[in-house]
C-alpha cells in the first residue's frame, strides 16, 4: 500500500474573543499560505479567546500557524487582557494534530520545531507540552499554564519553570505578547450515540458503563449507596471498558431521545467502531438499543475507513472495494445518517480539504466516460497518449480487482474471502494511483506548455525559460515512466486471478491484462517522444533504455496471463 498524503490539524486559541477585526486579520494571515483551509472561527465574548482550525500538508499548516502567531502579536496586547478563559499569551496554545499520513512523534518534531522558530525570530518564549513536553511534567498543559499570565516574571527567571526556547528578564516586548504553548495531541472526535430511550439516568449508566474512568464503587446499594473510598480519602472508581474516553447520558429537546455523549481522545487506542460496538453491546444489556450515531464536528477519513471494513470483516466481505462503498459500509452500519443526512464531503477533513485545492477546477478522473471521450476528441493536444494509457492501466487493475471481489464472495469459497480481500485491497491501490496519473499526465503536458509560453525578451528570461522547458519536459517524461511501473504491479493480480479466482469470470483477468500491456506500451511511447525532447541526452537515453526494458517485462507478463486463460478455456 502507499503511503497517504500527510495531513495535519492546527488548533491554534488566541487571546481575542471580542473584537472580530482583530480576529479576521489573524485567521486571513493564517488563509494567505497555499495548501491550508480554514474549517472553523469560533470566538467567545466572556473568555476573550478564539478558536481556530485548519488543516493541510504539514509544511503549510506550521507556516500559517507562525503567520497567525506573529499576526496575534501585532494585534494583541496581554497587558490589558481579561477573560474567563486560563491564558498566558496572544497566541495561548498551539496544538498540531496528525490526521493521516503522519505520526504523533512527527507532529511532535514540527511543534518543537515552530516553538524554536517563534522563539527565534518573532521573540516570543514558548513552552512545549503534550506529546512535544521536553521534559514529562509538562505533558500536562496545566503545568506550563501554571500562574497564567500574571506570573510570567517570576517563571522566566525561576530554573525548571522557564519556557523550552526564549526564555529571558520579563521585557516590554514578552509583557506584550506573553508566552505560547506550543504542542502536539492526537485527534479528538466527539460523537453522541443515539438511544431508544428518553431516560438521561439509564443513558449515563451506559456511559458509566463504557467510559474510561467508570462509576464510584458503592457500599451496599449500587446506586444510591455511599461511594467507597481508599486509605487516603480518594472514592474508588470502577473503571469502564473503553480506554481513552469520557462520556456522560443526556436528553435532547430536539431530537426527543437520550444519548451517550463521548469524547474519544485516542483513535489508535479505541477506533469510533469500536466504541459502537460496545455502547450498543452494554445498552442491549440494559433492555436498550443504539439507533444511530451522531458525529459533532469533523472525522478523519481513515476513521470511517477503519470503521468500514471491520463491518465488511464481520460479514466476511471483500474489503477491496472503492472508497465510497467502504464508507457507506460505515455510515450505514453505525447508522450516522440516523437523525439528519451524512455527506462525507462536508464532514471528512480529507474531503473539505481537497474540494478546496481542487478551487473548482474539474479533474479529468471526475467526469462521465462519455465526458472523457469527447474532451480526449477535442482538438486541443491534451489528454493525450499519456493519460489515455494511465486510465487503459486503471481499467486493467479494476477488472483484474473485480475478478477478486466476485471470487471473495463465490457460494461455497467463503473460507477464501481473506485471501481474495488481500488481492483486491492491492488492486484498489494500484487502480487509484493510475487513475492520480490520469490527470497527472496532463498536468505534466501542462508544465510544458507553461515553460514554453515564459517570456524571452533578454539573455536572463531566455535562459529561465529554457532551463523551465528542460525541467517540464523531464518531468513529462517521467510521468509515463511511472505509469508503466505502476501497470506493471497488477500483472501478478491478474495472473493470479485467470488461475485461481472465479472460473466464469477468467476472460475478464485476461482482459485486464490486455489493457495493462496497452498502457505500459502506450506510456513507453509517451517516454520516448518526450525524452527526445530533452538537452541532456544521457538523462534522454537512459530513460528511453528503461522504457524499453519495462515494456519487454509487459509482453512477458501479458502472455504467461493469457497462457493461463488459455489453460482454463481448454
């Protein structure tokens, strides 16, 4: 499987709650980086304090944070703060959150990283807690916060309490802006689950139930007797069976019904499906059913991912299916569309983030084949060779892939469903990185036109440009080049599909194979006529050589695929 694309989440809380120019100018210095989307603003009047989230590539993310840092301490002066909210700077705490693609200890790096370079160059003194503390104390973010704002002149000074980076005399320039925090947590998800009941007392007692920190032990009756406690005067707590929650029952007016209210703060530790599984477990015992479930907020993808194929596991189903399917898998089994509709696009971090990079701008891969066949017969020179031999590769992995799913749920095979799942899940992969190429390689053809269109008026723009034409043109080189390795990986799935898989369904195994030679051919050629292209004709020859060679193991591939479908006809 590839890797996914990095994404992270910042949550950065300013010290400004009522004066909404001030706030729009610190979140339009966020918005100014490329590859960042502002997903939510909320001010509050009687904490004085704002909080916002974005989300992004990690490179972007931690550049918007340090502009909405050095923007809040322009803006705000600590010296005449006040608000019901703890605070001990503009910029009061700074968490960057992984959401795909990228581990706690990674975000944990980049927050240790941005706190130097805040320090640095905007001097301004910063602490690091959660998974970024330097030291174990203050992975509690109430041990940097300790004394808030009011004691900075004496922690600035006082050893074990001074700030990780910048510490320093308090000065005028540190009274203003005060200290941040700047630090690393896993995602939270707040999710409510729905109950066929209107009593809050049975739905807290199904959340005492499941949540980490349980419900007080009691001497003789369980619930209205007194609680227990230990030799130093602390209640003794039965733990629930879900780590890493809290959760409490309520009734809501406006649904009519009462829920279990959660807050899971660590997805690794105990998944949303999980989570599900168990409350609806520990309400059946209860005499009440789960209807539905209620997500407050946004979800990373990989959650309902995650979430869909456990279901499909449970029905002993192909988890190699599109990722659409995989997450009405999710949305239906947890039932998120109990109480009003769930669109994907509009809760999934993901999603919102890449309809925003997309600006509106329509990809080849999302129009109808109708569509694509009449842009391709255009007269315009793109999509092209290259991008028609992308999607010939994608239509190759998506046969061979089908033939996995049908034998996964062959009557009488059931015991071979996780062998055929691996098989597909791989095809998946292959397919949804060629049809990426599909655009990709128009792009590439793009760059070039690009290059070619920069102004040539003086020696300098004569020599930028051409330097620009030889990179674009190696790169449109090197698109294909990749299309014809990535075709190559779906060969070994056909192959084993025309031998193994669902008998009736070995033509279309070997017609995936026919399609991925066409594309691996196809994209050669795109190789070669662009290579030809190129200044440096050793860069030239040795990706034409390898094209070459590519092309020589698609041939080789393609026939032992018929071969075996030959076998099977006779």
């Amino acid at each position: 499987m590839t890797t996914e694309r990095p994404i992270i989440e910042c949550v950065p809380n300013f010290s400004e709650g009522r004066n909404q120019q001030v706030i729009n100018d610190i979140t339009q210095a966020i918005s100014s980086v490329g590859g960042v989307r502002l997903l939510d603003v909320d001010p509050g009047e009687a904490t004085n304090r704002t909080v916002v989230t974005f989300v992004g590539d990690p490179e972007s993310v931690v550049e918007a944070a340090f502009r909405g840092v050095k923007r809040a301490a322009e803006l705000i002066d600590m010296r005449r703060h006040h608000g019901a909210h703890p605070r001990m700077g503009a910029t009061d705490v700074l968490p960057l959150i992984p959401v795909s693609g990228i581990t706690l200890e990674e975000c944990a790096q980049l927050a240790r990283g941005l706190a130097r370079r805040i320090a640095d160059e905007l001097l301004i003194p910063c602490y690091c807690y959660e998974a970024a503390a330097t030291v174990p104390e203050r992975k509690n973010l109430a041990v940097c916060r300790e004394g808030e704002y009011e004691a900075l002149a004496e922690k600035l000074t006082t050893p074990g309490r001074q700030p990780d980076y910048g510490a320093r005399p308090l000065d005028e320039q540190v009274a203003r802006t005060g200290c941040t925090a700047v630090g690393a947590r896993d995602f939270l998800i707040a999710v409510n689950f729905n109950l066929n009941t209107t009593s809050t007392r049975r739905a807290n007692a199904i959340a005492f139930d499941v949540r980490e920190k349980g419900r007080p032990v009691r001497e003789g009756h369980p619930i209205t007797g007194k609680p227990k406690k230990d030799a130093q005067g602390n209640v003794i707590m039965q733990p629930g069976t879900l780590k890493c929650t809290k959760a409490i029952g309520w009734f809501i007016d406006e649904y009519g019904i009462a829920q279990v209210s959660m807050n899971m703060t660590n997805l690794g530790v105990t998944p949303l499906h999980v989570a599900f599984d168990e409350v609806c477990r520990c309400a059946q015992n209860r005499g009440i059913r789960v209807t539905g479930t209620e997500i407050v907020g946004l979800i990373p993808k990989k959650t309902l991912i995650d979430a869909g194929k456990y279901f499909l596991r449970k029905q002993n189903r192909s988890e190699g299916i599109p990722e659409d399917d995989i997450i009405r898998m999710a949305v239906k089994s947890m039932g998120l569309d109990d109480l009003k509709p769930f669109n994907p696009r509009e809760k999934v971090i993901e999603y919102l983030l890449e309809d925003a990079q997309k600006g509106g701008k329509a990809r080849l891969v999302d129009l109808t084949v109708k569509g694509f066949a009449e842009e391709t017969s255009r007269e315009s020179a793109a999509p092209g060779g290259g991008t028609i031999s992308a999607y010939m590769g994608a239509l190759g992995a998506a046969l061979g892939t089908m033939v996995a799913n049908l034998s996964s749920h062959k009557a009488g095979w059931d015991e071979r469903c996780p062998e055929f799942s691996e098989w597909a899940q791989r095809g998946q992969n292959i397919m949804a990185r060629l049809l990426h190429l599909v655009d990709e390689d128009t792009e590439a053809f793009n760059r070039v036109m690009a290059a070619f269109a920069m102004p040539k008026k003086s020696d300098e723009e004569k020599a930028l440009r051409q330097e620009a034409i030889e990179a674009a043109t190696l790169y449109a080189a090197q698109v294909p080049l990749l299309t014809m390795k990535t075709a190559l990986e779906a060969f070994p799935l056909c192959l084993y599909m025309a031998r193994e898989g669902n008998p009736n369904s070995v033509s279309d195994a070997g017609v995936g194979a026919l399609a991925l030679r066409a594309a691996v051919h196809g994209a050669a050629l795109n190789v070669r006529i662009n290579a030809a292209s190129l200044k440096d004709k050793t860069a030239a020859a040795r990706l034409a050589d390898e094209a070459r060679a590519l092309a020589e193991k698609a041939d080789q591939a393609e026939k032992e695929v018929i071969d075996a479908v030959e076998n099977k006809f006779s």
